[in-house]
C-alpha cells in the first residue's frame, strides 16, 4: 500500500501528498529542483506538525476539564457544569481569564531567567508531540531514535521548573525546583531503563516499528503489556507518572506544603504555559505508555477491524468532495481514510484510559515524601529494571540462537571491550576528579 | 480501654498494591453515586425553620406593630450599638417606635435578641441573601424589617405561637 | 585545612534556609506562622508565632453581661464549640446551683457527641489534605454536612450554635429530631469503614506517618498535651471517664489509647473515638428522657387540657357554692383532682432565669471538659453582679501546639504536614 513503506524509510520521514505535483503547473515551480523538493518537504511537515500541535491543544483543553470533572465525579460532585452545556468551555474561559491577568513580577526576581523558563517548559513538551505516530499515516516525523529522542526532549523541560524556583526569589518555588531536578534525575532512569526490553524486543527505537511490531495474531495480548514485559510496563508506568509531576510523585508543587512550588510566583499567561504544559506532558506520556506497551494504533481484537466491514461509500464519492479531500492529504482512497479514522480512534481511546487512571490515582493516594520517592526509584526500581533487562536480553538470545552463536564468535572482541571500557570508563573519571578537585580547590585558595 | 494493634500495618510490595488497589476501587464505588452538590441560585437548601438569618420585625395579625421599644434586644446584643431604637408614648400611653435600625452588615447571628424579647417581636428568619454592594444599604430601618401581618402569622404557625389578634 | 599541600582557606559550607511558613500558607490551619530553619529539607529549628486572631475574648466577658458574653464563646472554637458553650453554661450553673434537667443532659451530650464527630471528620479531611489525598477530604466533608444539618435543625445555626443556656437549652429539639440523628449515625460506620479502607494500610500514608512525630508520654505531660494526642502514647486519660460530667456515667464506651505516640497512633485514636462516639449517642438516644419532641408536645398538649377541665370543674363549684346551690357530685369529685405534671426531667429548661439581668451568686468555679482536641476548661469568678468578674478559658490547643518544635526538630519538611495536621491545633483557640 501506499503508506506501508514509510516508516521504514528512515530518510524520508513523510512523503509529499500527490498534489505537490499540481505546483508546477499553477505556480510554475521546478518540482525536479532538491532544494525546492526539500523546501516543500519541510513546509509540508510544518502543516502537518501545526495540524498536530492545534490538535494537542484541543486535547490539553479538554483534559483540563476532564481532569475536574473525573475527580468530581469521585468525590460526588458535580464538577463545571456553568459555561457552556455541561461545563465544557470552561478551560476556554479560565484560559481567556489568565490571559488578561496581570503579570506580576516581584523584586529581587531574575527578569531574563523567570520569563524564559515557562518557555523552557513548554516547548520540548509540545514537540513531542510530532514524534506521536497517532496512525500510521498521521505524525510529525518517524525518526529512526523516537524513543531516546522523546526521554531527552522530556528532560530538557525539568530544566525549565528548576529554572522557574531559582528566578522566582522565592524560597517555597526554590525548594520545588530543587525537588524537580532531584525527582527527574531519580525518575528518568527507570523511565528509560523500562523502554529498553521495548527495544530489545521491537529492534528497533522508531516509535512507529515498535507499533508494528506489536500486530500480531493474539490481539490485545500480543502487546507488550501483559505477559511479554509487565515488569517494564509497571516499572514505565509509575514512572510516567513522577516524570509529569502527578500525584503522589507532585513534590515540586506540593500545595499543602510548599504553596505551589516551583510556579507560585507566576501569574498570567506564564502560569497558563506552566499549567498547559504540565497537562500536555501528562498526554504525551499516556500516548508513549499506549504506543509502548498497548499497541499503538493497533485494534486490540485481532484481525477484527473496522476495514474488514465494506462501507459505502458512494455518497461521499458522489459529490467528488471526498476524493479531493484524500488528495489533498495523500491518502489513497476512502477505505484507506476509514481505517485511519479506525486507528486514531483506538490510540486515542486507549491514551484517555491511561490519562482517567492518572486522574484517579490522583483521587486516591497522598503524596510521597522527597526521601521515600527517591529511595523507591533507587532501591527499588531501577534495580528492578536492571534485571528485567538482563532477564530480557538472555530471552532474546534464547529466541534468536543465530545471535548466540555470533556471540560466541565474538568473546574475544566482548573481553577486549570490556577491557577497553572499564580501563577507559575508570581512567576518565580518575582524570576528571583529579583535575576538578585540583581547579576547586585552587579556586577556594582564591577565596 | 481499646488497644489500637499496629502490628497488622507493615508494609510489603505485594500487599502495598493490593492496598493501593482497594483505596483505588474504594473511590471508584463512588462514581455511580448521586452528587451531593447543591446548584445554588437555581436550588435552594432546605432551611430548617430555626435557621438564624435575617431579623425581622413581627407585626399583629392586622399588621399594626407589635414592638413596644424595651430596647431588650439593643441590651443583650454582643455586639455594641448594633440595634438602635427610639421610641416616645403617644397621649394614650402606647408606645411609638420612632427608629429602629438593625446594622445587617456587623450582626453575628447569634440570636439572643430574639430570645428575650418580652413580645415576640423580633425574630429570625431563613434568608440567608443578605449581600449589597455598599455598607449603608445594609443598616435595615424599620421599615425594611417589618413584615406584614399575613407573614408574621405565618411565622408564627410554623414556631407553634398563635395568631396574635388585637 | 590542608589537603595535600593545599591549604583551603574555606570549606564548601552550606547555609541554613529560614522559611517564614505563614500566617497564610494552606497547612498552618489559620493564621500561624512557623518560623522554621532548614537545612535542605531537613528542619534545623522551629518557632511558632502566635497570636494573630487574638481578639481578647477573655477580657470581652468582663464588660458583657453573662448572656451577652455567650455568643462570642462560639468563636474561640468554631470546630467544637458546644463543648465551650457548656464549659461556661456549666460554670455558671455550679455557682448559682442551677438544676439542670436530665433531658437538657443528654440533648447536650448527644450535641457534644456529635459534635466531636464532626470536628474529627473535619480533621480527618484537612489531615489528608495535607498528606495530599484530595477525595477523603470531599467524603468527610459530605458526612460532616449532614451533622450539621442536624445542628442547623435543632439550632438554628451550623457552626456557631449558642444553644446551651444556664440550666437548660434555648430550644427544646425539633420533633423528628431524635429519628434524623439515628438515620445518620447508623449511616456513618459505613463511611468510615470507606474512609478506612481507602487510608489506612495505604503505603504511602503509613510510610509517612508511622514512626513520625512520636511523643513519648513525659514530654506531652511536661508540655500539657492533652486529648487524643495524649492517650495516643498510651496516658488513658478521658475526663468523660475519670471525671463524667453530664451523664456521661450513665453511658457505656472505650476510651481508645495507642501505644507508640506516632502520627498513625494520633490517626488511629481519633477514627476509634468517633466510632466510640456512635456508640454513645446510641445509648443516649434509647434512653433518651422524655422521648420524642411530638410526643411530649402532645402528652403537654392533654396534660394542659386535663389541668383547664379541673379549672373550669374548680369554677363551676365555686360559682354554684356562690349562688347557695348544690354543686355537681362530678364537678367536686373533679375539683379534688391534681392534675397530671410533665417531669422535670423531660423539660428542656430548668428553672427560668431572665437572661436580661441573670445574676449569678459570688462564687467561683472551674469546668473542665473533654473536647475533641483536648482538655478544655473554663474557670469563672462571679463578684454578684450582671458581668463576669473573670473568665479564664484553658484552651487544648495552645498546649497541643508547644509540642511541635520539639516534634520537628531534626524530621523532614514535609513531616510538618503530618506532625501539624495530627496534633489538630486550631488557631482561633491558641490565640482567643
């Protein structure tokens, strides 16, 4: 099919829709041009990256509303139900409020730092979006290392919280922010640790493959979720959840202690970012745990897809609209456009299960103290994970004996690098202590 | 003497997430159930008939005043000044109220002038939307007391008292 | 210092943090601020500062008259304040000597009980809260609604009663009164049972709690600690037993004691005390003088008729002796009879004082109830005259507070949610 091939080519992320061709003969552009192939590429993957990113906002918006109206219904309330039927544009209108709010700067504040880091937190957020594969048609860009690529995005946003505490001259905002660097530094690993068996598994770290690779004949139970890697399933999960700072993991902004940490000072539209950013993340990683370990896209049924019932489609093909709809978008065919439709609707369902659970752990359980949160991811699950690797790893020699026997062909190799890594590893950090002690203790002498 | 038993609460990773899970099924059971909200301006709650919110000024059956201007209540009120009133006696020795004025604004509510009024006159009813916007709007004077003698019985039938005739 | 031929002039030292937590930040519980040193999160020193909602009650009493002075009393402790209404309606009544009918006793032991119901209930919300669990907050909050309504039905008010008065009560309850109590206390073990099942073997909770802020038993009788806080490291002290005032003789209960003094033993005693509590009004309801409010109207209601029909007998006799005739065999025979009395005891008032001039004897005197933060007293001094001379309130809440520093030097800075919510301090009562 047409868009069979895509994700593999790691190269061409996207490919131009049909109608680029039309170019040539309305605007008179050279289509045989590479620049201008590349020109095209990249405005065409600025469309669809906005597309995306108004799309992430809608669902920010309405997780905002979800969130109050799922723990009213909790508590036995009944959550916003003023502006507009049944209360739903009401993240709208407390958007609007904050955006004509005054923004309060005290003194003593680092004016440059404060107003960059919502900045700082909002953005990696937001692009991660485009490395979503929503279907397999409709994402930003399929890269060949989406799943380290999307862990050092996430992690570049800690840098704008810690960077928020500090600029804020407020000793409440300064001890969430030391806490979120410490709660990143602690969750990250795990985080990533649980995605490797992922790896192992799908070989391969295109978010896309891993969805692929997860069809198989048993459905649902052919994910990586239930007997394959529950271990890292769980291990992602709970550390999913500390990465977006959700309750019990939401120390930095710990309200009953330290007022709203690392954002008290912040009002206005920078709260908003802060406020829509942390939503928005808390959807990226609900989507990563789906696309992970829940199959993506894919029909938990197997087999059993919405393609396989023939549609007629006669009605929109009569009025010729559909048709140029699908070239405009480069989908071949309404059939095609129906099992997109299909695939979009079961990520999304499966995203929300995930986001509910966050919001009902969030009804639930009190909040962790900094020690307790640090010593379970350190004595806890990151040993856990390490071994979950381990035992991963030796399935995946046992699954693949080809491997094996090049693995045996290779002990001397291994032994020498080894060697080379342990010796190079060690000498390093003995060079650097050295050297940094040497430089910091000069620099005291100074002092 | 109940001795708490602490011994049952240590904590292992499996009996950690089983716990974690009845916590979590436990606020699950809630979302079939009704809410409890009240949407107050369109409902409004069911004020019992003791409910301490306005002061108001019963009149007689015939809607004649039933204030004599003891000035009981202005002396048991804890807070100073709050109800002030002036009152003369006409030729036939009755009593004439010439000002009554009740400072809505500071009044707490605690119902000890209508507990000692020798009359029955002042007393409480279950309005509660007493907000304006300015602090003069709420000294309530006589006039804006005063209920009718249709309301005043009515009150008075649902606290046990009879009709107050003549 | 000298590292290897290097002399090091400084070393890499840290500072101490002062955090001023307060007068407004969500877990001081009013207005209190905790001048607390930390070093990281570690707290070094704490101090507490007090006296923010002073507003001179005390001094307030001597320039009111008794029952002018009695709706203040309501906002010293607005949590629990029947238990202040009666430690001053009782003082008074012990120096004028006041009889206080026995159905006004167990009115007010069933407000009292329930009242410490809904000031646990609204501690065990707060308390979570503060540990960062949002739901129990809503749930306790519902429950305690429905306390309320009841508080509003029988006075009129749902948290600033002033419904106790010397000798009796200012209403006598509602009919149906005694029925809704029953409905909602036969409801509540389910919730806590609720509330217990989502709390108390959680990991999280008993991670935080148990082993944290533990007072050992000198200390809180150093510092006056009283209260749950108190018998929680095993002092079985609980005046409603050592020292029943009311009728609290006549009512069986447990006065629940822990023995580790933690955080989790403090939250233990006080969900077992409000079962216990139950338990109470219970037996409170069965035997409840008098019974039901319709049924006493009504029994009023022949008792008022028999005594006019002896009346109008009485009159006719008198008439017919008057005019020389023989008056009716029934009529005299009617005339001899007494008519029947509601008991004394089924009243809601004792003898009628005039609350505009109420004048007590001289004479002083000292109450001391168990409210649901502690040991509270109320110690009077009449000179004779419609004012108090003095009245000293000793609040639980100032003594419960002292303890903290202690509690927190060398813990965490986010035990001080756990440690501060536990004690379950009320400002209004620190600083009266």
């Amino acid at each position: 099919m047409f868009f069979t091939g895509v994700l593999a080519q790691s190269q061409m992320p996207y490919q131009l829709p049909e109608w680029f061709v039309y170019l040539h003969h309305w605007a008179g552009i050279d289509i045989t041009d590479p620049l201008m192939q590349a020109l095209m590429l990249f405005a065409w993957g600025a469309v669809l990256f906005t597309a995306i990113a108004v799309v992430a906002q809608a669902a920010v918006v309405f997780m905002v509303l979800m969130e109050r109206k799922v723990l009213a219904w909790l508590t036995q309330r009944k959550g916003p139900n003023r502006v507009g039927p049944f209360g739903l544009l009401q993240t709208l209108a407390d958007g609007v409020k904050l955006l004509f709010k005054e923004d309060i700067m005290t003194t003593g504040q680092d004016k440059l730092l404060f107003t960059l880091a919502p900045a700082i937190f909002f953005l990696p957020v937001f692009v991660l979006y485009a490395l979503i594969p929503f279907t397999d048609y409709l994402f930003g860009v399929a890269l060949p290392v989406g799943a380290l690529f999307i862990f050092s995005l996430s992690s570049i946003s800690v840098l704008g919280m810690v960077l928020a505490g500090w600029a804020s001259n407020n000793k409440y905002s300064l001890i969430g922010g030391m806490r979120s660097a410490a709660q990143a530094i602690s969750y990250e690993i795990p985080l990533v640790l649980a995605v490797l068996p992922v790896v192992l598994f799908a070989d391969s770290m295109n978010l896309g493959v891993i969805v692929e690779s997860q069809k198989g004949p048993l459905g649902m139970f052919s994910w990586y979720w239930f007997y394959l890697l529950p271990i890292s399933f769980l291990i992602f999960l709970i550390s999913s959840i500390a990465e977006v700072n959700r309750i019990p993991f939401d120390l930095p902004e710990a309200e009953s202690e330290l007022v709203s940490g690392y954002n008290t000072e912040y009002s206005g539209m920078k709260f908003a970012m802060f406020f829509l950013a942390e939503y928005a993340a808390l959807f990226v990683m609900s989507a990563l745990t789906v696309v992970l370990f829940f199959g993506g896209y894919a029909s938990p049924l197997a087999g059993a897809t919405l393609a396989g019932i023939t549609f007629d489609t006669t009605f929109i093909q009569t009025f010729g609209l559909g048709q140029s709809l699908l070239n405009a978008t480069g989908i071949p065919s309404i059939d095609a456009l129906l099992v997109q439709c299909e695939m979009i609707t079961w990520f999304l369902l499966k995203t929300y299960c995930f986001i509910f659970f966050a919001m009902w752990l969030r009804g639930t359980l009190p909040r962790l103290k900094p020690d307790q949160l640090m010593g379970f991811s350190w004595k806890f699950l990151i040993p856990l994970a390490l071994i979950n690797i381990f035992l991963v790893a030796v399935q995946r020699l046992w699954a693949h004996p080809d491997q094996m026997t090049l693995l045996a062909s290779n002990v001397p190799y291994i032994v020498l690098w080894a060697i080379i890594l342990v010796f190079g590893v060690g000498g390093f950090f003995w060079f650097t202590s050295r050297f940094f002690t040497e430089k910091l203790r000069a620099r005291l002498v100074q002092s | 003497m109940t001795k708490i038993d602490k011994s049952k609460v240590q904590v292992g990773v499996g009996s950690s997430i089983v716990e974690i899970g009845r916590g979590l099924a436990t606020v699950l059971k809630h979302f079939g159930r009704d809410s409890v909200t009240l949407e107050y301006p369109e409902v409004m709650p069911d004020l019992s008939d003791r409910f301490h919110g306005r002061l108001c000024l019963l009149t007689k059956s015939d809607g004649t005043d039933l204030c004599v201007g003891c000035k009981a209540c202005a002396r048991v009120c804890p807070c100073d000044d709050l109800i002030q009133i002036e009152m003369h006696r006409d030729d036939n020795k009755k009593p004439v109220i010439d000002l009554f004025t009740i400072d809505m604004g500071r009044c707490i509510f605690c119902g000890n002038c209508t507990e000692v009024c020798p009359v029955d006159c002042i007393k409480m009813l279950p309005d509660f939307e007493l907000a304006d916007y300015t602090r003069e709007a709420l000294v309530l004077d006589k006039h804006d007391l005063t209920i009718d003698g249709e309301e005043s019985d009515q009150w008075r039938k649902g606290h046990g008292l009879e009709p107050h005739v003549g | 210092m000298d590292i290897q031929g290097v002399t090091i002039v400084r070393d890499l030292d840290t500072e101490d943090m002062v955090v001023n937590i307060g007068p407004q930040h969500p877990s001081t519980h009013g207005v209190l601020r905790l001048v607390t040193t930390l070093n990281g999160e570690v707290v070094k020193d704490m101090e507490p500062v007090i006296g923010y909602l002073h507003r001179s009650k005390e001094k307030m009493a001597e320039s009111r008259s008794y029952f002018q002075y009695q709706p203040t009393i309501d906002r010293v402790e607005y949590l629990s304040s029947f238990y202040d209404h009666y430690a001053y309606v009782a003082s008074i009544e012990k120096i004028a000597g006041l009889k206080v009918p026995k159905r006004v006793h167990y009115i007010r032991m069933i407000t009292m009980e329930l009242n410490r119901i809904s000031s646990h209930l609204l501690w065990f919300g707060t308390f979570l809260l503060d540990l960062g669990a949002s739901s129990p907050f809503f749930y306790a909050f519902r429950d305690r609604e429905r306390i309320l309504k009841l508080f509003e039905n029988i006075t009129g008010a749902r948290m600033m009663y002033n419904y106790y008065r010397f000798g009796g009560v200012n209403q006598d309850a509602p009919p149906g009164w005694l029925d809704d109590v029953r409905t909602v206390i036969n409801e509540l073990p389910d919730r806590f049972d609720e509330y217990e099942a989502i709390v108390n073997k959680n990991p999280i909770v008993v991670d935080r709690t148990v082993g944290i802020g533990i007072l050992d038993r000198q200390a809180c009788l150093d510092y006056g600690v009283t209260g749950p806080s108190l018998r929680a490291c095993g002092v079985d002290i609980d005046l409603r037993k050592a020292n029943p005032y009311c009728c609290y003789d006549e009512v069986e209960f447990d006065v629940p004691t822990s023995e580790e003094g933690d955080v989790y033993a403090r939250y233990m005693v006080r969900m077992e005390e409000m079962r216990q509590s139950i338990r109470i009004i219970h037996q409170a309801l069965d035997n409840f003088p008098g019974g039901d409010t319709a049924k006493l109207l009504k029994l009023q209601k022949e008792y008022e008729a028999a005594e006019n029909e002896i009346k109008e007998a009485k009159k006719r006799v008198m008439l017919a002796e008057k005019a020389g005739n023989e008056p009716d065999a029934a009529d005299v025979a009617k005339s001899q009879e007494t008519a029947p009395q509601l008991d004394d005891d089924w009243k809601y008032q004792g003898q009628k004082v005039n609350l505009l001039v109420y004048k007590p004897p001289e004479g002083e005197a000292m109450t001391l109830v168990e409210s649901p933060r502690g040991i509270l007293g109320c110690y009077l001094i009449s000179d004779g005259t419609p004012k108090a001379y003095r009245v000293k309130w000793r609040g639980a809440s100032f003594s419960n507070l002292s303890v903290l520093p202690p509690l927190m030097v060398g813990n965490l800075y986010p035990d001080l949610m756990a440690i501060f919510g536990s004690l379950d301090v009320i400002l209004p009562e620190v600083d009266r």
